[in-house]
C-alpha cells in the first residue's frame, strides 16, 4: 500500500511525484513506457518546450494567462532544484521569444495582439521589420513586422523528463515503469489503488496495487481510463489534439539566438543544434502518424519567415497527442470519487504549467485543500 498511486509518468505526474517525495509523502508513479523506449507516447516528449503565456496568450483566458504567469514565475527555482535532485540539466534558456508577422495580415494580426497585451501591462514589445532583424537577424526581408516577448522562455522537454524521472528516484519515490494501469480500483465509493498489467500483456497478468488516495495523470488518455463504472463522474472532457514536429539542424550560419513563432509554427533553438520546429493541432483521434501535408505546411510556415532554413538537413519528425479539454483550461484537482484526483488537460501549455501544477496538486494531495490557483480548473465546473 502506497500514498499516492500516480497513473502516469510524463512530466506532470513525475513533478507532482516528485513534490511529494521530497515532502515525505509515500509516492508510486505508474508509467506503461519504458525509459529507453525509441518514443514515448507522453505529450512531454512530442513538445517543444516553450514557456510562453504571453506569445500563446488568447482573448478570452485570463484564467490561463494568469496560472500561465505565475508558473513562469516559478520556473527558475523549479529547475535549479530539480537539477540540483538529479544532478543534470534540464536546459533551461531564457532569450525571449520574437512572434514574426509573415505579410501585411499577419502583422495587422500582431498589432492586435500587441494592443490586447498593452491593456493587461505585458512587458511585449512591437518591433519594425527591421529592428526585428537587428533582433533576428535571420529574419526574412519579407517580414514587415513582429513583437518580441521578452519574458517567454524555453526549457528542453525531454531533459526536463529525463531529470524528473530521476529526481522523483533519488527523493524516494517508486516508479514503475512498463506498467499500465487498466482501471481504478473503487471499494466502498473510495479510489483505493489501482489495477495494472506490465505494458502489452493480456488481462490476466493483473495486479492491484493499493493507495490510500490515487491521482491520474494519463494525459490524453485519462478519460479512456476513467469513463467507465465508478470511476464514469470523475472522467474529465479531455480528447487528444494531434501536433506534428520535426528536427531541423542549424549550421553556424544559421543558429537562432531566441525562440521564434508566427501565428502558424514556432521554431525552437536547442543547445544540442537541432531547431525544433512545430506544430500541426489537429483533430485526429490517437492517430500520432506523419503526413506530408503536416510537413508541407511546417516547413512552408516556417520558410515564409525564415528562408534560410532551405538548405538545412531535416533530422527528425514526430508526433504527439495534446490533452484538450472541452474549455482548453486544464482540470485540476478533486473528482466526486472520494481519494481521486485529476490533473490534466493541459493543452498546448503543460511543459509551462508544470511547476505550478506540481506544487498545487501536491499541496492538496499533503493537506487536503485546493490551493486557490487552481480552483478556476475543477473539474466540477463542467457539471
Ligand atoms: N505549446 C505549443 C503546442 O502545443 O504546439
């Protein structure tokens, strides 16, 4: 008997696990993928990693820009102690962020967002097509304009898995990796553990593994898990939001110094060289598979703004799974089911909102309140 039975092991349910270890609270994660697996299904490692609330800041969620501010505001203490537990970088890079216009619309767009952004006092600055240059100076000449966030930063998502799979480890916490939860145990109206099976094998290799209180953390799957029998309340409207990606590799002529977006793509600089470049939304099921046309319309978004990168090597694609909900906030914290809680549907934003999810929900986990920066998320606001 455990805790806290953590169902999933992406970056959430580590840094929420992680959290609690280092609070003293008995903690399990269950994760289905191995740690050396060529692909782990997690959104975690299909995102680029940009921490950016002002650049993906929409018009009508001052509930999201908000939770959005404050994780940002967490990050640099975040990461220094997570590195600090597991003795590795998470890659952590703070430039700023420049939003290019690719054409007069774009920019009209821009300008919109700029105004918006001035009304609620955001730090962004509009920039000329040339002063952007001076910025970017790999900026097209076609480009008439752009804003520079200079608060919107990156961290390197996959390190940032990497580090908290070994953080939660050295704080004590019990991660088993390979196992994948089939349904929640529920005894007397109570979450009283979870039932599991190592990854890919039939029913009948089930095992229960007892907690006192357990925590889904399963992304995009976290309604599949729950949808059903007494667990049917606490499924959350989360469906997955299919994102391609692909790797370019800069060369010394071309190495971007900030993160840049427009209203279509972003293109991420890494510290290992590769430009990470993304993303497609689309509404495709679990269908994580490339097309040519997700391709097609990354890197002609991204030549549009950037010509130069025609003639870099193209390294890698992939594909992830966004968990959505039906309001795009994400939903945090208790269910009806006593000893269940949820924390998903981070969207596009849950590399950013990590830190303060982590230490909201693992506050409500060691003492049974909800923080209030995470009351506008329940769960209970769907009905
Ligand atoms: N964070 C950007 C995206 O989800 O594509």
């Amino acid at each position: 008997m455990t805790d806290v039975l953590i169902v999933g092991g992406g970056v959430m349910g580590l840094a929420i696990g992680w959290r609690l270890a280092r609070a003293g609270v008995e903690t399990t994660v269950l994760e289905r993928d191995v740690a050396d697996c060529d692909r782990p299904s997690g959104a975690w490692w299909a995102a680029a990693g940009m921490l950016a609330p002002l650049s993906e800041a929409g018009f009508d969620d001052p509930h999201a820009l908000a939770f959005g501010r404050a994780s940002l505001d967490l990050y640099p203490r975040f990461a220094a102690e997570l590195e600090e537990d597991a003795g590795r970088s998470v890659g952590l890079r703070t430039e700023g962020t420049v939003i290019a216009a690719a054409d007069r619309d774009e920019a009209a767009w821009l300008r919109r967002q700029w105004v918006y952004h001035q009304e609620l006092g955001l730090p962004t600055q509009w920039m000329g097509g040339d002063e952007a240059r001076e910025r970017e100076p790999h900026l097209g000449p076609r480009v008439p304009a752009a804003l520079f966030a200079p608060t919107d930063h990156q961290v390197d998502s996959r390190l940032l898995g990497a580090a908290l799979r070994r953080a939660f480890v050295a704080r004590g916490g019990v991660l088993r990796e390979g196992w994948e939860a089939s349904r929640i145990d529920v005894d007397g109206g109570r979450a009283a553990g979870v039932w599991a099976r190592p990854s890919g094998a039939e029913d009948g290799a089930e095992e229960r593994i007892g907690a006192r209180r357990v925590l889904v953390c399963a992304g995009s799957w976290t309604r599949l898990l729950l949808a059903d029998g007494a667990t049917a309340t606490a499924a959350p409207p989360v469906r997955p939001v299919k994102g391609q990606l692909l790797a370019l590799e800069m060369s010394p002529l071309l190495t971007l110094a900030h993160v840049v977006r427009t209203r279509r793509v972003y293109l991420v600089p890494r510290e290992d060289g590769r430009l990470v470049v993304g993303a497609t939304s689309e509404e495709a099921g679990f269908d994580v598979r490339m097309t040519a046309g997700g391709v097609l319309d990354l890197l002609r978004d991204s030549w549009e703004v950037l010509p130069g990168i025609y003639d870099l090597p193209l390294l890698q694609t992939w594909a992830g799974l966004r968990p959505v909900s039906r309001d795009g906030l994400p939903v945090l914290g208790a269910t009806p089911v006593d000893g269940l809680y949820l924390a998903t549907g981070h969207g596009r934003n849950g590399i950013l909102l990590t830190p303060a999810t982590a230490l909201a929900m693992a506050d409500l986990l060691a003492t049974g309140r909800a923080p209030d920066a995470i009351l506008p998320f329940a769960l209970s606001r769907f009905g």
